[in-house]
C-alpha cells in the first residue's frame, strides 16, 4: 500500500465511518467528514510537496494483480498532472464539507455520498490502468445521481437524471473503446499502452469513441447539454464538486488516454476538437451571458471556460497541453469559488435571479468583494493563476491554428463583459432596503471562500510550482505526439 | 401395410379434431377415447405389442375415465356448449396448416436412416424393462418422483383450509 | 455394471431431505415443532453445499452409459442450484408462514424442484433432460399456484402448467424428429453420428429445441408468461424462478448447443443472434412501462436472459466462463432485490414502484440492498454487475460482433434509466407518516448474504473468473 491508495482509501473508509454514526448526531457527522476531508487535503499536499520534480514521471507506483484471468492490474502512479489533479480535488473536496456547514436534511446520508464521490474522482486521477480508472469514473457517477436528486434545487429530478443518462451514455463509448484497446493488446495497464504502435485506422476510430465518452464530461458542444442543469441543480458543495473536479476528469482522460496512447488518432480528431473548442468559448460565453439566473450564469461559464482547455488539447504541443492542465486546475478553484460564492449568497437571499439583487455591496461588503476576486479571476486577469494558464493555451495554440486561437481571444472580451454586468447587477448600484436585513458573510461561511481565494492568488503569483509540476507530466506525452507523427 | 397405417393416422386425425372441434365436453372426451385406439393402433403396425396395451389399458382405461368423471362431477346443468370457445380459431388454423406445410416440406426433402428391423416375435417387455431400469434408471426414478408432486400439487390445491 | 454414486449422491440427497421434510411434516403434530421443518431444510442444504465442495469434480464421471454424467459445469451448477435454493428457502421462512400453516409440504417441494434442476445440470441424453425439466417445472407449477386463495398466484399457476405444456410438447417433437433422423437421444452418440451437412428436417428440431429450452429462459418470443408468472407467484418463489429455473434452463441451453450441435452453430446461430437482440430490446423496452416492481424485475430478468445469450453468441471458451460467471452475480443480485420485494410485500402487502417511497427512512438497510442489487443489474461498479458485462462485452467484441455489443450497451443504458426510476422513488419521498419497517431477521440475512457477495465479486472478481474459466476449459476441452 503506497500513498496513493492511502489518498484514495481515505474518502472511502470515512464513509464507513460515517455509516456507524447514527444519523442524530449531525455535528459529530460533520467533524468526522471535515476530519477525513482534511486528512484527504494534507494527504494530497503531502504528495504534492513529496513528488520527487528532478526525478519526473510516474512515482509512488503501486501494481497488485487484480483479475488475473483477464491480467488487470490495480495500478496506481502520479505523475506532475495527477499530482496537481489529486491536490485540486483535495482541496475543493475539503472547501465543500465547510460550504456544507449548515446542512440541516439527511446529513449522514449527504456525507456519505460526497465522500464515495469524492473516493471516486481520487481513482480517476491516480490510477494507470484503464479498466480501474474507468470504474473508479463509473463510482463517481451514482452517487452524484442521488446527491442532485434528494439535496438539490429547481427541478432536480429532471436535472438528476439528464446528468446520469448523458454521464453514462458518454460511458458506453469508453467502455466499447476500452474492450477494443483490450481485444486489441491484451492489456490495459496506460504506461504499457503507450509502448504499443496501433494502426492509424484503429487510433482515429478508438480516439473517436473516447472524444465522445470523455468529452460529455468535458463537456464537449454539443454534449454539454447536462451542464446546466445538473450544476444549478446541484447542492453548493457538489457544484463545486461538479464544476472544479468532475468536468476534469473528461479532460485529464483526454490527455492522459486520448493523446498519451493514441497521439495519431487525436491529431486526426484535433482540428475538430479546436472547432468545438471554438464554440464552446464562444457561443456558450454568449448564452451565459442572457442567462438570468444567477447559478445558469456560472454554469455556463464553466462550460465556457473548458472550451479554453479543449483549445489547449487540440493544439497538442507543450505549451498548450501545460496550459490546458492548467486550466483545468485554475479553473477548478475558480469554479468552486464562484459556486461556493453563489451558494453561500443564496443562503442569504433565497433567490438567484439577477434581477432581485442590487446593491448588495452595501450590505455584504465582504461577499462582494469576494465576487469580484472571483469574477477578475474569471475573466483571466494579471494576477490569478488563471492569466498563466489562458496565456499558455494561447500561446501554445496560436502556433497551430492561428484564426481559431485568434476567435477564441475574442471569449475573454465577453466573459468580461458578463461577469462584470453580473457583478454590476448583483453588487452595485442604489443600496436596496429590500436586502436592509441581511448580515454579511461571516465565521465558518467564509473559511472556505477565502480560503480557494487565497489559493488563487497564491498560485497566480507563484504559477510555476504548479506548472512546472504538469510540465513535467505533460512532457511525456508530448514525446509520445512527436514519436508518432 | 402401407393402408392400415394410413387408416390408423386418418383416424387419428379425425378423431383429434373432432376432439378440439366439438362444443361438447363429453363428446369431446369419447372422442379423445377413439384417438387413443387410433394411436394404440400404430404402436401395433410398428410391433411395439406392450406399448399398444399399455396405451390403452392406461389412456383409455384410467385418464379418459377420469376426464369424464372430471367432467361429469365438476360441471352443473347441461354440458351442451361446455367445450369453451376460442377466439383464435382461425388464426390458430391457418398457422397449423402452414407449419404442416412447412414441416411435410421438410420430411419429403429429407433421407431418413433405414430403420434397424425390428426382431418379429421378440419381447419387447424385457427389452422394455431392460432400458427402463438400466440406461433410463434416473429418469424412471425421478418420474417416480414427479408422480409423487403431482399427487401433493392435487392435495393442496383441493384440500379445504381455513 | 459399475454405478458411480458419487455422481448422484447430491441428487440422492435432496430427494431424500424432501421426502424426509414430506414425513416429518406429517410426524410432527403440533405446529411450533412444525416451524422448525423450515429451518432444518435450511441445515440439510447447507450440509449439501459444504458436501458438494468434497465431491470429486476434476474429471468427468458417468452414472451409467453416458446418460446422466457430472462434470465441473455439472457440479457448479448444481452448487448455483443450492445456494439459491437456501437463500430462497430463508427468504421464505417467513414470508410464507401465512401461507403454509407450518407444514412442511413447501420446503419439500423446493426440494424436489432442486432434484429437478440437478437433473437438467447432469444430463446427457434428451429423455433424462425432459423429465428433470418436468420435475422442475410442475413442481414451480404447484409453488406458483401455492396462495391458492390469491387469485393472482392461482392465475399465474395455471398460465404457467398451460404454457409450459405447449413447451414441452415443442420440444419433444423436436427431440422425436431427432430420434428419428439419427436413432440415437444421448448426447455423445449424437455428436459422433451428427455430419456437418444437415437436412431440413433437422433444421426444424435444432428450431424446436431451441424453443423449448427458450421458455425456460425467457427467451423473446417464449417470454409471455414470464411477467404475469413473477407477479403471481410468492416472492420467494418468483427469486428461485427466476434465478435457479433460469439458470437450469441455461444448463441444459449450454450443454445442447455448446456441446451436441455444435457442428450446426452456422445454422442456428443467425437465428439464435436475431432472437438475442429481439430479446434485449423488447426485454428492456417494456420494462420502461412497468409500475410494479415484481413486473419490473420479471422483464429485466428477459433482458438479462438476452445479455446472457451474448456468452453463447460469443461461443468460447471465454464466453462459457462470462456466462457462468454472469449467472453467478446475477443470483445474488436478483435475490437481494426480491428479498427487499419480500420485505415491502410483508409490511404492506403491495410491490407497486410509488410504494417503495420513503424506504430510505423507514428501512435503510432495506434500501442499501435494493440500490446495490439494482446497481448490479445496470451493470454500475463496483458491483459485481458491470465485471460480468465487461466480461460479456469483451468476449462479444472480440468475436467480431461489434454491432451486437453496441446494442447491448445501449440497451444497458436503457436498463439504467428504469432501475434509476426505481432507486430515486425510495431514497426520496415523504416520511411524515410511515413508521419504521419491521424485517424478519431471515430476510435481513439473504439481504445481507447477496449484499456482501454482490459487492464482494465485484471488487475481488479474481478468484470466480479463475475457476470459472477451468470450468470452461474442463467443459470445452
């Protein structure tokens, strides 16, 4: 048993915790999934700060032969971008049991839940055969499915069950091209994969069924049609679960099966990858930007902001791949952030609706100026970790398509025109009696908010702890590309 | 040989389908009783003498009997019109006559092995018995077995409880 | 003549045990002595299956003249009959006290439906495989019918003797047309005297058999008395339907075409592939409409039948241990939801889906077992579910039926969409008025049995695939 799967066993033994605890005891409940949130965050802190960066590659391998009639193995192994994945899903994992202070219905259960999910996503990012890593991605669906459905808002049902049938439907095509990578070599450990040549042919057509089982949870126009509605439904905390963690798991997938197994198949598809990306940045950033209520804004946005780490993958060098991975981890904390925010304001107001607010600066000085971290944060200014990242996806795909990477520019000008007519709407403007009787943000509600913020700021003004970390990941699979073509 | 056995099978048929036909009950059963003769009557063209016997002391003399009793006990007033009608009929018709079709197809294109030729004047008791209680010994045991199910299915569901 | 008792002994004794419960029930007179016959049918098949571990199972061995023969598949059959029939036995210990007045004709008949079971498992010859399938299923005939004052079970008890009647007339036309065309009925004799070529008329019996065993599995189009069956008939007995009568019906499935037409599978294999996929679809597909669960269960069990029929499609080696291995899991799934089926029948007489609302408060253990076992049957992981479709799946693809495997996935997707039905109807709903459920300590054992053993296969599927594929391997040579 290495680190890994003490960092991936630690959510699941805290549920089995959980489940001794009788269901009463609510504020025992909440310590006990705080303790194991916070164990899970300085376990994957410990990784982050122990994985060794002179050395590079996979460390902490872990390999015990699981099916031996089929040689499966349960192998784990971290390289820099599991490590800055495995640290981000600490960190969002251990801010959403805090946002969930104030739970008061089926708290034992809620936890629970959380907690398999949360075991779930850890798999993803640590482990290196396909099969694990695909059921540990099948782990996190479920339980998100009950989580949306019980503790969720609006039409919850409806939003439950688009998330799970898109999640799985996208599932059945990695798993047909799982079988086809099994049929096909008799193994599904990733690092032997990549040693293997495949046929041209076989890359475009298993890179193809991968683009489309990941990329629903990318998500990947016009796959994204869940987004929406299963993150404003969602309870705060698994919205920042949703939006920070789980929609990198497409990604990270992408590139770590998609692009480090099959670089000829994704040069293939890229070019359509950069298209969507397109659309994603740009045509998504204009829904969010008629939305109405609050939570869809967000939501969107989200999606919006993915589309820059599809740009970043199709673009297939470096630079960009750093800069994806990047995005993907600035873009977790920011959306957690945003969510936390929103949730913790619609504690307050018992309203989304952006045209309820106004002038709320008057009375939550603290929240707004939160928001407006997040919103800057957001729309990628100088400062905030999310600068580094967009400008390395830009700079990394300009080189390959000049026009695309040009266009997709263009989303930064109008996320910085939706945020800030939301912070407008929301924040300023004449002080609203209406809101007279709101207390601002204080005490447990705002640990975690400041807490993602600081981390924010933190990496935007030491980018190169982390970058230099996903390089080092990246780096190999970018060797993989050049062998290939 | 060839006429007799061709005798045998149209009454058998005959008799068969006046059985499903008829809209009386009784009827119905006397006419299953010729079936079972016309059936014994083959069993004797192909030399089976014991299974010719058997087929009638057992069918005729036992399960026609007991379907008439059945019949007679369990039915108040008069039994005119009380073989149930079925509405699919036709459709059942014309399905059969297609599957006969379909199936004399099938025998008059296929060679069928040559039959071993039997031993005139064996007796096809031992033989019988020989088969039963040796190749066949499972089977014959747990036949024992579902007789014994069969006579406890007839107890639970006819016995009164409370 | 040298009779090999070993290869009975298991047969011997569940008819013995039957007969002995028959007596005793008989003997005993007052009904607390009665109550203890359930619990000593228990013991006996639990000495069974620790007996059944001890029984010689490497090679092949004959009871007389290659009639009735046990093997390894045999043998693990005969095992899969067991255990259901002990966790259905516990499941019904006391669901069918109301039912039984305590006496000891119930459990004696499960015994003799098991006998039957095993039969169909050992057999190798046609007429020894008819009688263990007319054992087995006149004895379900009388289990279904058992609450003969419901008028449903009664129903569903005549639909079934009906029904399997027409079954069985089939399929003893299509073994007489064999009989006919080769003058032979045990299995080794008909591989031998079977040449590649076929005639038309063999073509009609391999069709014929087909059908007949088809019933027993519910295959589409054999599958209509399927659901008003499972309905009808008491829990247990629609678990041990479901689960052990399917299962032999797949026994007897494997050995026939694995085994004796195996040089024809070019001729009945486009057939048997049409009828999968029929099966799949229309399995699935009315399940979305159902709004009992019992109903529900009935058509994913058709549907299972379908992903089942994958392995024989597959026709390996590999295919014949996912298929044993699929048969596995889907027992202890199945059992676990019709126990959670038994527990809601025991406390509010009613199965329909809107009742099982508020569950997760009135019984949470009771709702853990449902999620899980639905779970496994959608094929989600961990359970052991999603490794026997991966198990399927692979050996489908790696056949060369891509097509087929990208309609079984999705027609898994469909099968998720009603079982997720199903899972959001009891972990939500209104509590304010149901009170806590009341669950018999046996039942919360099957619960717990299938619970562990389902999630147990699915994490550590190790061991199972190891054994099943010797299995095969012994089986397939």
């Amino acid at each position: 048993m290495s680190l890994l799967s003490y960092i991936i066993l630690t959510p699941f033994i805290g549920a089995a915790m959980l489940v001794l605890i009788p269901e009463k005891q609510t504020t025992f409940i909440k310590l006990v999934s705080a303790l194991f949130a916070f164990i899970g965050l300085a376990l994957s802190f410990y990784l982050f700060l122990n994985y060794d960066k002179s050395l590079g590659g996979m460390q902490f391998v872990e390999n015990i032969p699981w099916i031996k009639a089929f040689a499966i193995n349960y192998k784990l192994g971290a390289d820099g971008l599991s490590v800055s994945m495995a640290l981000l899903t600490g960190i969002i994992w251990f801010a959403g049991v805090l946002v969930t202070w104030n739970l008061q219905e089926r708290v034992k259960e809620f936890f629970i839940y959380m907690l398999i999910l949360v075991g779930g996503v850890f798999g993803v990012f640590l482990s290196l055969d396909l099969l694990v890593l695909f059921i540990f991605l099948e782990i996190a669906v479920i339980p998100k499915f009950i989580l949306i459905h019980i503790w969720g808002s609006g039409k919850k049902e409806y939003s439950a069950m688009k998330y799970t049938l898109y999640l799985l439907a996208g599932s059945a095509f990695s798993l047909i091209a799982l079988i086809l990578i099994y049929i096909h070599s008799s193994t599904l450990d990733v690092t032997q994969l990549a040693l293997i040549t495949y046929s041209v042919p076989f890359q475009k057509f298993i890179f193809f069924l991968l683009l489309i089982g990941f990329g629903v949870i990318v998500p990947l126009w016009p796959l994204h049609r869940w987004t929406p509605d299963g993150h404003s439904s969602a309870p705060t905390a698994i919205s920042m679960l949703l939006a920070g963690v789980i929609m990198k798991l497409g990604g990270y997938a992408l590139i770590r099966v998609g692009i480090g197994v099959f670089p000829a198949g994704a040069a293939f598809w890229a070019p359509l990858i950069a298209v969507i990306a397109v659309v994603n940045c740009i045509y998504i950033a204009l829904v969010a930007m008629v939305q109405k209520d609050l939570k869809y804004v967000v939501a969107n946005s989200s999606i919006s902001h993915m589309g820059y780490v599809l740009i970043g993958i199709a673009a297939m060098n470096t630079i960009s791949l750093t800069g994806a991975a990047s995005q993907m981890f600035a873009h977790g904390i920011m959306a957690a952030l945003f969510f936390a925010l929103v949730g913790a304001i619609y504690n307050k107001t018992h309203t989304r609706m952006l045209a309820d607010f106004g002038g709320l600066a008057f009375q939550m000085p603290r929240a707004a100026t939160l928001f407006l971290i997040t919103g800057l944060a957001s729309l990628g200014l100088p400062g905030f970790f999310n600068f580094v990242a967009e400008f390395l996806i830009f700079a990394g795909a300009f080189k390959v398509y000049p026009v695309l990477t040009t266009v997709t520019i263009l989303a930064v000008v109008i996320t910085a025109i939706y945020v800030l007519r939301v912070v407008q709407q929301m924040f300023f403007g004449p002080r609203n009696p209406k809101w007279d009787s709101l207390t601002d943000l204080k005490g447990i509600e705002l640990v975690p908010l400041v807490f993602l913020a600081v981390i924010l700021l933190w990496f935007g003004l030491v980018p190169s702890s982390i970058t230099n970390l996903i390089n080092q990941g990246i780096d190999p699979i970018v060797a993989q590309i050049g062998g290939a073509l | 040989m060839i006429i007799i056995f061709y005798l045998f099978s149209f009454l058998l048929l005959a008799f068969a389908l006046g059985t499903v036909l008829s809209k009386n009950l009784v009827h119905s059963a006397l006419l299953m009783i010729g079936s079972f003769f016309a059936v014994a009557g083959l069993y004797i063209l192909l030399q089976a003498e014991f299974l010719a016997m058997v087929q009638i002391l057992v069918y005729v003399g036992a399960i026609a009997v007991l379907v008439v009793f059945g019949v007679m006990l369990t039915r108040k007033g008069s039994v005119k019109d009380s073989n149930l009608p079925n509405r699919y009929k036709k459709v059942g018709a014309l399905s059969a006559v297609i599957f006969f079709a379909l199936l004399v197809r099938s025998i008059i294109n296929t060679s069928f092995p040559a039959p071993s030729s039997p031993v005139v004047g064996a007796n096809t008791i031992i033989q019988i018995a020989q088969t039963l209680l040796t190749q066949y010994a499972v089977a014959f045991e747990a036949l024992g077995v579902l007789l014994l199910v069969a006579i406890i299915g007839a107890i639970i569901i006819g016995k009164e409880t409370k | 003549m040298i009779l090999s008792w070993p290869t009975i002994i298991l047969e011997i004794s569940s008819l013995g045990i039957g007969l002995l419960l028959l007596i005793l029930g008989l003997v005993f007179t007052s009904l607390k002595s009665k109550a203890t016959l359930g619990y000593f049918s228990i013991i006996a098949l639990l000495l069974m299956l620790v007996g059944s571990f001890y029984l010689p199972s490497g090679a092949t061995q004959t009871f007389i003249n290659n009639f009735y023969v046990q093997d390894s598949l045999a043998l693990f059959f005969k095992q899969l009959f067991i255990v259901s029939a002990l966790l259905v036995n516990t499941m019904a210990l006391r669901y069918m006290k109301p039912h039984t007045n305590n006496r000891g004709d119930f459990f004696a008949l499960t015994f003799f439906a098991l006998t039957g079971m095993m039969m169909m498992a050992s057999a190798a010859e046609f007429i020894t495989l008819y009688i263990g399938l007319e054992l087995m299923t006149f004895t379900f005939v009388l289990l279904t019918a058992y609450k003969k004052h419901d008028l449903k079970s009664g129903e569903a008890g005549l639909k079934y003797i009906l029904l399997s009647a027409v079954s069985s007339g089939v399929l003893l036309y299509g073994f007489s047309l064999l009989y006919g065309l080769t003058g032979a009925l045990d299995f080794s004799s008909l591989v031998a005297l079977f040449a590649p070529t076929s005639s038309p008329l063999l073509v009609w019996a391999i069709v014929m058999v087909l059908a007949g065993l088809g019933f027993k599995i519910a295959l589409v189009p054999f599958h209509m008395w399927t659901p008003d069956v499972y309905e009808g008939a008491p829990t247990p007995i629609t678990a041990f339907l479901a689960v052990g009568s399917k299962a032999a019906g797949f026994v007897a499935f494997i050995r026939v075409f694995f085994q004796v037409f195996a040089v024809y599978s070019p001729i009945f294999m486009p057939l048997l592939i049409a009828l999968t996929v029929l099966t799949l679809l229309i399995g699935n597909l009315i399940a979305l409409a159902q709004t009992h669960l019992k109903r529900l269960l009935a058509y994913s069990s058709i549907a299972h039948a379908g992903y089942i029929l994958l392995g024989v499609i597959a026709y390996s080696k590999l295919g014949l241990s996912a298929i044993l291995f699929y048969l596995l899991l889907y027992m202890f799934a199945n059992i676990g939801a019709f126990a959670a089926v038994a527990a809601l029948v025991i406390n509010t007489g009613q199965d329909k889906i809107s009742d099982l609302a508020g569950l997760w408060k009135s019984s949470p253990f009771t709702s853990v077992v449902l999620l899980v076992s639905l779970l496994s049957l959608a094929g989600i992981p961990p359970t052991a579910g999603f490794i026997g479709k991966f198990y399927l799946f692979t050996e489908l693809v790696s056949r060369g039926y891509l097509w087929l495997a990208f309609v079984a996935v999705g027609m898994s997707l469909v099968a998720i969409y009603y079982y997720l039905v199903v899972i959001r109807t009891f972990l939500s709903g209104s509590v304010a008025e149901k009170t806590s459920m009341t669950i018999p300590f046996s039942l919360k054992l099957v619960m717990l049995v299938s619970v562990v053993m389902t999630i147990g296969i699915g994490v550590f599927p190790g061991p199972f695939t190891d054994y099943l594929l010797k299995v095969a391997q012994a089986f397939l040579g």
